[in-house]
C-alpha cells in the first residue's frame, strides 16, 4: 500500500488549496479569527496537550504497532506539534 493512501484508495493528504478548503467546509473571515484568538490561548500549552494525549495513548493495545521506534514516535510527536501551532496562527 501507498503510504500516502489509506485502505478505500482516498488520498490520505488532502493536496486542495487552503481556499477551495475553506469554500468547501464554508470557513470564513470570522472562523478563522476565533480560531486564531483561541490559538493565542492554546498555543503555550500544545506541548502538554500533545503530551498528555501520548501519555493516554501508550496505555492502548495498538500503541507498540505504531510507536515501537523511538525516532517514529519523536517525528510524528513534532509533526502534530507542528500541525497544531500552524493550525492555531492560521498559517
């Protein structure tokens, strides 16, 4: 399989622009500014929420399947932590 595909052959990475995404889920100018003000908020404390959800999620079944790897475990962690501070300026 793909690694950029999941198991129903739909990307997993969703390559629209951040326009066509925003017309598609009807986002507009106030949206994105709450989304921002909150971020201001929630952004000094990404680091223990992504934390803290890690945290939970070694305690399930699937969690050696996936994070076995040390450095896949550190990579994905920084990639969230990435995706979170991008999603929370609106950059």
């Amino acid at each position: 399989m793909n690694l950029s595909e999941n198991s129903y052959d739909i990307p997993a990475v969703d390559h629209r622009s951040a326009k066509v995404l925003q017309g598609l889920y009807k986002i507009d100018e106030t949206d994105l500014s709450l989304i921002k003000r909150s971020g201001s908020l929630m952004l000094p404390q990404v680091e223990e929420i992504v934390g803290n959800w890690y945290s939970w999620l070694e305690t399930q079944p699937e969690y050696e399947q996936f994070f076995s790897d040390q450095r896949i475990l550190n990579h994905v962690r920084q990639k969230q932590h990435n995706y979170w501070q991008e999603f929370m300026t609106g950059d």
